[in-house]
C-alpha cells in the first residue's frame, strides 16, 4: 500500500463522514502504521499495541463524524489511538491476577503491571501518574500526553482539544507540577 500523503487522508476522512464506506477502508487501511505506532508509544508489548490499535480503528470508524475537519485528521486520529491505548491499558491492568492465586491475601493482593512482561514498559509509570491526576484534574492529561509524549505542538493541541492556546499551556504547565512528584515515585 502506498502512502497517502495528509492531504489525501483528509480528503478520504471528508468522504467517509459523507457515507462512502470505500473511502473509510481505504482511509482505516492508510492510517493503520500511524495508529498502531501511536499505541506502541503507550503499550510496548506488541499484542497489547496491536489490540488498541484494532480498538482505535473501531472508533475511528464509529465517531468518525466527530472528526470538526478544523485541522488535519491524522491529529484527531492521534488522540483516539492514545485514548484506545490508555483504556487498553487500564483493562489490562484490572485484570492483572498473581502469579500464585493461592498466595493472594486479598482482593486489593494484584502484580505491580510495571513488572509484569505482558504490560512492562517505560511509559506506564506516566499512565500511572496520569491517571491520578485524571481523578481530581481530568482536564491536564490530554494536552499533557499530546505535548510531552507525542510531541504536537501548543497550537496543534489547542486546536485539537477546541481550547484557547493559553489555556492549553496553562493545562500542561499544571499537569506537569502534579506528575512531577508521582515520576520519581512520591506522592500518591
């Protein structure tokens, strides 16, 4: 398959808003490698990437009509792979059981996923710490995971999340104060 340049995934993106079911498996098929990279990002263990990856697609697919058409579509396909990669995540880990059942002292008695092969990584302390924040400050996590995991710019985020440029480097500068503590393993 060849690539499509942003442009033509645009387009194919407007085309299948409108109903054409060939120009979203065309589109689902060109966005694939990107989506699938986007999830490797949060999910090192290849099946795991891959299965948020497939999650990502679906909801391409289903909420494709909430794509604005504001900017450029593979921003917004960047945003539902993180979020498809951050629920796979979570799934994962709510199903994480000991090694040894019979070893468990309680219900709470669950594998640090760090440690875990299926689930090991380098950015999951940061999946851990975003989702403390998202508790109390749900509103810094995805500006946050767009500008220092991904790398978009201040002006590709607030367009994204439909937000002033100075509130979304507030957003980051605020989210980045709450990780901080929870990075070097401190507070809770």
């Amino acid at each position: 398959m060849e690539a499509r340049t942003a442009d033509e995934i645009d387009e194919l993106a407007r085309r299948a808003q409108e109903g054409d079911r060939d120009a979203l498996e065309v589109l689902l098929g060109a966005i694939r490698p990107r989506a699938l990279n986007v999830c490797r990002g949060v999910l090192p263990y290849t099946p795991d990437a891959e299965d948020a990856c497939q999650e990502a697609l679906i909801n391409i697919a289903a909420k494709i009509g909430s794509w604005g058409g504001r900017g450029r579509f593979t921003t917004w396909m960047h945003v539902v792979a993180v979020n498809s990669a951050r629920s796979t995540y979570r799934r994962m880990k709510n199903q994480a059981v000991p090694a040894d059942p019979h070893a468990a002292t309680g219900p709470m008695d669950r594998p640090d996923p760090r440690t875990t092969s299926v689930i090991a990584g380098t950015r999951l302390d940061l999946l851990e710490a975003m989702e403390t924040i998202e508790r109390d400050h749900p509103q810094f996590v995805e500006p946050l995971i767009l500008r220092d995991v991904y790398g978009m710019s201040y002006e590709e985020i607030a367009e994204q999340v439909g937000a002033p440029l100075g509130t979304v480097k507030a957003q980051i500068h605020h989210g980045r104060k709450l990780a901080r503590p929870l990075l070097r393993g401190g507070v809770e």
